[in-house]
C-alpha cells in the first residue's frame, strides 16, 4: 500500500525553522498593529499559520504555473469568491457568449448547485459568493464548457429560474410592506406557506449541477490535497482534511516593537520652494504632505510545519490518481512543499521593507512516526544580554543552539525519529554548526536535500 511505504521514511517529515526579520511588519491585527501571544510569562511578537500558508501555496502555485520546480506544469487550486465571473468571461471569451447574459447564467447555475451569493441589490458583491471556495484553477472553464455545450437546455432553465427569483424577491417585499405598516395577513399563515411554495425556485438539471461538482472537487490540484479544503455549503461536494500543519511563528525572546513616525513629501510644494516662485503663499507649502506612524517589528523567529506523507498521497488517490500515480506526485509535492517552507514568505510592507527577501538562519528535517513541534524549547524567553552578564548573547546563534540541544535530546528518547538535516544560509550559523557536537542532524546545502 501506499501509506505502508510512505510509514517506511517515517509518516510524518516535521520542519523547524528560525529566521531573524528586521523592522518589517508582515502580518496585522484589525487596528494595523503587530499581533502577539504571551508565552512563557513575556509577550512575543506572532506571525500567524494562515498567513505563512497562504504565501508557501501561492509561492508553490506560481512556479508550478511558470514550469519552475518539482511541479512544474501540475495542476493547482485557486481560492476566490469569484466563480461566476470567472465561468462568465470562458463563455464570453471561449464560447462568443454575450458578457451581461453570460454573468446571469454562471450565477444562477452556480447557485442553484448550493452556493450563496451576495445581495443582488449590491454591485460589489452581487455574482461573488458569500464564502471563498478553494477549487482547481480550471474549474470556471469546465462549467463554461458545459454551459455551451448544453446551451439550449441551460438557457431555457435559466430563464425559468431568474423569473421565478423575481417573482420570489416580489411576493416578499409586499409581505414585509405590510408587516411594515401593521396589516394582518387575512389568509394567515397558511397563504405564507403556499407564496413559499409558489414561489420555489426549478432545481438546475442533474446533468448541469453534476458537471458543476465534478468541476469544484478538488481532482488533481496539489494544493488542495496538501492544504485541504472545507465546504459546507455543498454537502454533495467533497471536502479535504489537509495533509500539512501549520504552527503560528513567535518569537524566541520578548517581543520589541517600534513606532515609526514618517513624513511623506508632496512633490508639488517642494517644486515650488526649489523654484522660489514668491508669488503663491509661502505658509501653503510649509510642512510635510502627510504625517503618520506605523508599527515594525524586529526579533528572531520559530516556526515549524509537518507534512503527514500517508494522508497526502490518500488524498490523491481519493481525488482519482492511481497508486503509482500518487507516488510519484507525493515525492514532487514535498519538494516544493519544502522549497516553499523555506522560501516563501507574506508580503505585506514588501515594497517598504524588503521583508520577503529574508533567508532563513536555520532549517532542521527529520521523519518520524507522529508530529513533533519543538516551541517547548523557546518557552523560556532568550535573553540577549552579553554571554559575561549571564545571558546568552544575540538571539540567532542562541536560538540555533537551544533548538539542536533540544532536538538532540528528544531524539535520544524517541525511537521513531530518524537522522535530521540542517539547512543555514548564516555563514556564522555555518561556522557555530562546526563547533556543535552531537545535535542529531547532518548539514545539506540545499532545501531539496531536506527531504529523505
């Protein structure tokens, strides 16, 4: 089976990681401050598991599309609200369909399939769908390929359908009218029960809404099978328990935050003062164009991520590969699974930060028969005083011993866990890995060599 070879590299391949972030801000709460989680009586600065995930996808997605990696040219998911418009502009652009009926028509099948859409009286979100839905790429253009395809058909229940949610939006706006102005209803509630019944909208043809299905299950996209998916809103349609975990990075000392004031020049005025144009009123170009503050934050960080192998490659077979087919694309998922831990990274305040140009100081492999996660290790907050006065100097170097020490240890008393591999692109985090004895892992130079 394939879960029994996948159980004979070890199940689960845990990654541990700790990277040094210098003034950036890459993650933030609702009021644009950092966030941050108390642990082990300090606070700590937190970038959050959803954050990294969404970046090591993307990251992944894009070099499979660009033909870079291990799985160049595979299929991948896309996470969106906007379904309809994307089926929509296939049937425009694809099949010559008019664009305003092509948006009626991939809207109503859509949601007569089991999707909720926003309030049609809104523009901005009349066609996008109240939840994300994470499904193949492709899947807009496989429901316009059926639309076309069985366009008589579709057309005619569209029509049907869109009269009947008029008629619907109709009869409910005069019952709340005359709730509004406190008539009774003469027929009670039985007429409510029979306008509900009249009012019932014709389901899509069963040919239709099972292409629509076929076309949002997760098949062959990598990434949902890594990632997983949840769909409540369609109990027909499957959903995917993901084959990675993901831990929120915190940082290994007490957090240390920065309010950064800045001025941002207007052009314009200081175009005039450089002209000397004395003229135009000299207070009007006094001062700076805007004024604000924003948080930054610095610190050394741990994260770690656990690929379980057997759930991955059941997710594929599920999705309707075969054995062998599973295998090998399992194989390609953790490399680039690995590439992307290592690589990827959230790009909020990219462009005034350069934060996603940030290489980690230390990455640490290893398999086993369950997840481990080594956050217990940093539970005491590294104290970055000088080693003279009792504390453990810089936080990187510190950081990268506790976590090898602590790695070492477990690994003495854990049976299941096989020969770790470190990963430092720091040359003094090189030098300090040559000076440490026994910490259970082998030095690689590259992230694929991080795989088993």
């Amino acid at each position: 089976m394939t879960s029994n070879s996948a159980s004979n590299g070890g199940q689960f391949l845990s990654l541990h990681l700790l990277e040094t972030l210098v003034a950036v801000l890459p993650v933030r709460d609702e009021n644009g401050s950092p966030k941050s989680i108390v642990y082990g009586g300090a606070e700590r600065h937190m970038i959050t598991s959803q954050a990294r995930r969404r970046a090591e996808r993307v990251h992944a997605r894009n070099r499979a599309n660009a033909g870079i990696g291990a799985l160049a040219g595979r299929s991948t998911g896309l996470r969106t609200r906007e379904w309809a418009l994307i089926t929509a502009r296939a049937l425009a652009s694809d099949h010559g369909w008019d664009m305003d009926e092509a948006v009626r028509t991939a809207r109503a099948v859509i949601e007569a399939t089991g999707l909720k859409f926003g309030d049609p009286a809104k523009k901005t979100v009349a066609n996008l769908t109240r939840v994300l839905l994470f499904a193949p790429a492709d899947a807009g253009t496989r429901i316009a390929r059926h639309i076309d395809e069985q366009a008589e058909t579709v057309r005619s229940w569209a029509q049907e359908y869109l009269a009947a949610q008029v008629a619907a939006a109709a009869a409910k706006g005069k019952k709340g009218a005359r709730k509004s102005a406190g008539q009774e209803d003469p027929a009670g509630d039985e007429a409510g029960e029979a306008t509900a019944v009249d009012a019932k909208l014709p389901l899509v043809p069963a040919e239709t809404r099972a292409a629509v299905l076929t076309a949002l299950a997760p098949r062959d996209a990598i990434d949902i099978a890594l990632y997983g998916r949840f769909l409540a809103e369609i109990a027909d349609s499957p959903n995917v328990d993901g084959a990675v975990q993901s831990s929120h990075a915190f940082t290994v000392h007490e957090a240390e935050q920065v309010d950064d004031f800045y001025a941002a020049a207007d052009d314009a005025k200081l175009d005039r003062k450089k002209n000397a144009l004395d003229f135009l009123d000299t207070a009007d170009d006094a001062g700076a164009g805007m004024t604000g503050y924003q948080s930054l934050i610095t610190g050394t960080f741990y994260r770690h991520a656990v690929l379980d192998r057997v759930k991955l490659r059941r997710n594929l077979q599920a999705a309707g590969m075969t054995e062998q087919e599973a295998e090998e694309t399992s194989a390609a998922a953790e490399a680039e699974f690995v590439t992307a831990f290592v690589e990827a990274f959230p790009e909020a305040k990219k462009n005034s930060t350069a934060s996603t140009g940030s290489l980690p100081a230390l990455v640490l492999a290893f398999e086993g028969e369950r997840p481990y996660n080594y956050a217990a290790a940093f539970q005491a907050p590294i104290d970055e005083s000088p080693v003279d006065k009792n504390g453990e100097g810089p936080a990187g170097p510190a950081a990268v011993k506790r976590l090898l020490k602590h790695h070492a240890f477990v690994s003495r008393r854990r049976p299941d866990i096989k020969s770790g591999r470190v990963l430092t692109y720091d040359p003094q985090i090189d030098e300090l890995l040559g000076t440490l004895k026994d910490t259970g892992a082998t030095a690689v130079t590259s992230a694929v060599e991080l795989t088993a």
